[in-house]
C-alpha cells in the first residue's frame, strides 16, 4: 500500500511539473523571410506582405493568440527557430526528410511544383529524365540552402555551373542580366515574382513540373521544435478551420488564380 501512494505521488508530481512549465501560446512569434514574392515580401512602406504573411496571420487568430513576425534571412532560419528566436516558421518551408531529423512540421498549407525558367527561345522543351542533358554546361541560379539547390546538385549535368543567392529575387536580377542560364524554384514564386512583372517578360517555363517527394516533399508546412508538440496540433487544427470557414480560399484569390493547396 505504501508503494502505490509513494507511486501515485510521484505521478501527481510529475503532472503538476508538466502543468508548470507549460507554454502559454497567447502570443506567438512567427519567422518569416520577407524576399520571397508573392509569398512574403516587403512593401515600399516597409510592411510584410504576401500570402505566407497573411495565411501566418489568419492561422494565429485561429488559435486565438496574438502573432509577431520576426523577418529572418533564409540562410539561418532553422538555426534561429531552434535558438528560441521565433517558435514557428511561415515561409514557403517545403516539408523533407532531411528538415524533419531537425524540427517538427505541421501539415502542408500549399502544395505546388518546382519549374525551370529561360530566356524565350534559348531552349528546346525537355522532359524529368533529359534534365541532365538539358542543363549541362549551364549556369543555374537557386536560392541557397533550399530543395531546388539540392535538386540541382544532384540532377544536374556534366559542367552544370550552380549558382547560389541568398534570395530569390538575387537570382532574378541575375537573371535578368545573363549572368545565368536559367533559374530552378517553385513554379508560383517564379511567374508572380518575375514572368508576371515588366523584367521578366522575355521569359518563360521550361521543362516539366518537379513534384518528386525526395527532393520537394510533401508540400510547405510550418516548422516548430519538436518538443512544441502542442504548437503543431493548434496550428494543424487552425489550417483546417481557415480551410472550412472561407479564410484561407479569400487569402488564396488574392493573389493565385488557381487552388494552391494542391490534392
């Protein structure tokens, strides 16, 4: 007898140092990169904008918390989550083996592929399997640090010089200036941030859409710690009320013409 109260004691210990220290979430910081159009971008009034910020706001109203935005460089964005600088990340982040061994992620919010883009008329179309014929001995921008880079490491061909920005937009003014053949990222980012806009209208597509899960994942999803267990179910829990109630398709036509969310 004295063992179980010893041993129910020790339980309701360990319940209330649980309850201790767990995390208020009335307010919640969110990182964001902020150079990643239409997805997330500064205005020139200096605010953040873009369906990442919009969807990060209305996800956290969902929860019934208040939300920071912390702008962080793409470089160092895991490495500050995990610092404790923000507890989540909206930013386009592509769900991958590779990031789960780090951090923890909800379920995508968007799903949509990855595309070459050229020069109007400088190539002939191609298919998945001739993408090392079609970029051999060519200069290919990606973003730092992201599954386009590693794609491109990986798929590229013979004398493929890869060339890396720390933003996106580096890689079109790069672009747009010859100084790269052609440019790998996702599809939706490339025609709002560049084919859609005066210096990229001598551009185009090119190749298929990239879609394979062991370099893009299943979709973009929000990074948490992996000790933040909670975190992820409320904003898991948010994504399915904004999806139910309207809010996230009235986000959605404000800046696609498609169902960005995919299957």
């Amino acid at each position: 007898m004295k063992r179980l109260i010893l041993l129910l004691l020790l339980v309701v210990i360990a319940l209330a140092a649980t309850s201790a220290v767990a995390k208020d979430w009335s307010k919640v910081r969110v990182g964001v990169e902020g150079a990643y159009p239409p997805f997330s971008y500064v205005t020139p009034g200096g605010e953040l904008a873009g369906f990442d910020i919009d969807i990060a706001k209305a996800l956290v109203e969902a929860m019934g918390a208040e939300i920071t935005l912390v702008p962080q460089d793409w470089d160092g964005i895991i490495t500050a989550l995990l610092a404790k600088k923000y507890d989540a990340i909206i930013a386009s982040m592509s769900i991958t083996e590779e990031r789960k061994k780090k951090v923890a992620f909800t379920n995508k919010y968007y799903n949509t592929p990855a595309k070459f883009v050229c020069k109007k008329g400088t190539m002939q179309e191609f298919t998945r399997e001739q993408v090392a014929e079609a970029t051999a001995g060519k200069k290919i921008g990606v973003q730092r640090a992201t599954i386009h880079d590693n794609f491109i490491t990986d798929n590229g061909g013979e004398g493929v010089e890869i060339k890396r920005y720390a933003t996106q937009d580096e890689a079109y003014m790069d672009l747009a200036a010859g100084r790269v053949d052609m440019l790998l990222a996702d599809s939706v980012a490339i025609d709002g941030g560049f084919l859609k806009k005066p210096e990229g209208q001598d551009y185009q597509f090119i190749g298929p859409d990239l879609t394979e899960k062991k370099y893009f994942g299943e979709g973009a999803g929000i990074a948490i710690r992996k000790k933040d267990t909670d975190l992820v179910e409320m904003f898991n829990k948010a994504i399915v009320q904004i999806r139910a109630d309207g809010t996230y398709e009235a986000i959605q036509n404000k800046y696609f013409d498609f169902n960005v969310y995919g299957e």
